[in-house]
C-alpha cells in the first residue's frame, strides 16, 4: 500500500513527518534540560538518556514477540524491574 504512494505525496508525508519529529525532540531535550538544571534527572547527552528510556522498554516489548503469552499483568515483576533500573540509570537520587 505505502510503496505504491505517489513520490510527490510520499515527499510531502516524509517532509511533514521529520518537521514533526523535530518539533516533538526540540521538546523533550527541553523538558531534561529543565530537569537537569533542578537536580532531578543526571547531566547526560539526550542521546543517552533517550536510551536509557527506550532502550530496555523496546527490547521488553520484544520479547512479548516471541511467543510468549505471559500478559502485562504478569509480568507485573519485570516491569517494576525496569522502572526501577530506568529510574536509577536518569534520576539524581
């Protein structure tokens, strides 16, 4: 369906999406900017902290790919695991 867009409506798509992408990333490094300078979250490039985020929650929601059928609420345990080492790897204190 998408390979078959015409390339003028594709470039238009492509460049609306990258100005959205820009926008929404301009606000996150604001926000751990601000969080930075009050103490709350670790000084570390974006690019990092945004790892440290993503990271371990994309390889998580992996892992429910491969056949597993464990439900969220029964992983309750693992989760909590990666909150707290999240929190430990972009807070502070």
């Amino acid at each position: 369906m998408f390979a078959d867009r015409a390339p003028d409506i594709a470039g238009e798509l492509t460049a609306d999406l990258a100005a959205l992408n820009r926008k929404y990333f301009r606000r996150v490094k604001q926000w751990w900017e601000e969080h930075v300078a009050t103490g709350e979250l670790r000084p570390m490039p974006i690019q990092i902290a945004i790892a440290q985020w993503i990271g371990p929650a994309h390889y998580f929601g992996g892992m429910n790919s491969g056949g597993s059928r464990k439900s969220v609420a029964g992983r309750a345990a693992e989760i909590e695991l990666l909150c707290q080492a999240s929190s430990r790897a972009l807070c502070a204190s």
